[in-house]
C-alpha cells in the first residue's frame, strides 16, 4: 500500500471516529495532508470507495490484533482492543461510529459492517465454547460482550474518559469470565 494512501486512510478514519462520515471531505483530506485533492481521488473513486477501504482495514486489522479466539487470554486480548480504540476517552470503535449512522451507509458498506458483527459474535461464540460453555450460553454471552462494549464506549465518549468503558470490562469480567 502506498504512503499516500495510508495516510489518507489513517485520516480518514480518525476523523469518522471523532465525527462520523460526515467530518471529512477529500478536499479536507487533502488539505490535512498537503496533496492535491486528485492525489485523494486517484486512490478512491469517491467517498464511499474510501469507507469500504476503511472498513475493510479495521475489520482485518481488529482481528489481528485479537488473534485467535483461545481460551487463554482471548478475553483479555478483546477487552484490550476495545479500551485501544477508545484511548483516552475520545476515541471510539469505527464500526460503532458507522452503525450510529447505519440508514446513511451504502448496501455495501452496510454489509462490511454487518460482517465485522458477525465476525465478532462467532469469535466470542468459539472463545466462549471453548470455555466450555454450550452453544445457547455461548451465543448469549458473546450478545452480551459485543453489545455491552460498543455501548460502552460511546457512553465513554460523552463523559470524555475511558472510565466508563473500563467499568463495564470490569463488570464483564465478573459476569462472563
């Protein structure tokens, strides 16, 4: 991947973290970045081009991050990739940020995230399986993480710290393991 586009991606993406889609602009980009707006154009079509890549990127970088969903530390790992996006209190999850504004998305961009659910749903089923928990208990509890996290974090967003997503990864941690 070139320089260019990776800057434009890493801006991008900050920028639907802090204020949704529509904080940015390839002209904002551009300017951010000290390119032509051309520059921003001859890597992504248009604006929707450049939110699958976002998606994309997140979805396979999040994933990275976690590894593989093993019992020992898989948890962990998850919680930690959760308290990463948000960072101090004014971070947020980008796919979160992108469910927010779900009636606004493309079909496509609307299926990326849909995946990035389901991904994260079966990986908590099979860590929680793993457990040794059954398949109902497993589903239940993976609902329970997934959905507890996302909201988390967007409540830690209004309050400006990450006290309140790190409340709820405590309470996690006792209710599910």
């Amino acid at each position: 991947m070139s320089d260019t586009r990776t800057k434009i991606l890493d801006f991008a993406e900050e920028a639907v973290c802090k204020g949704g889609t529509g904080a940015f602009s390839f002209r904002t980009i551009a300017d951010a970045l000290d390119i032509k707006s051309s520059s921003v154009h001859y890597h992504f079509e248009n604006k929707d081009d450049l939110i699958c890549a976002l998606a994309e990127r997140y979805h396979r970088e999040f994933f990275d991050l976690i590894g593989e969903p093993v019992a020992r530390g898989g948890l962990k790992r998850y919680f930690s990739a959760f308290q990463e996006a948000i960072g101090e209190g004014d971070g947020a999850c980008f796919c979160g940020v992108l469910a927010g504004e779900y009636s606004l998305l493309s079909e496509k961009v609307r299926d990326l995230l849909g995946n990035f659910q389901g991904d994260n749903l079966q990986w908590l089923e099979s860590l929680f399986r793993g457990l040794g928990e059954g398949a109902g208990e497993s589903q239940r509890k993976a609902r329970l993480v997934f959905s507890s996290l996302e909201g988390a974090i967007l409540f830690s967003r209004v309050q400006g710290a990450a006290d309140y997503l790190n409340q709820v990864i405590r309470d996690l941690k006792k209710d599910v393991g």
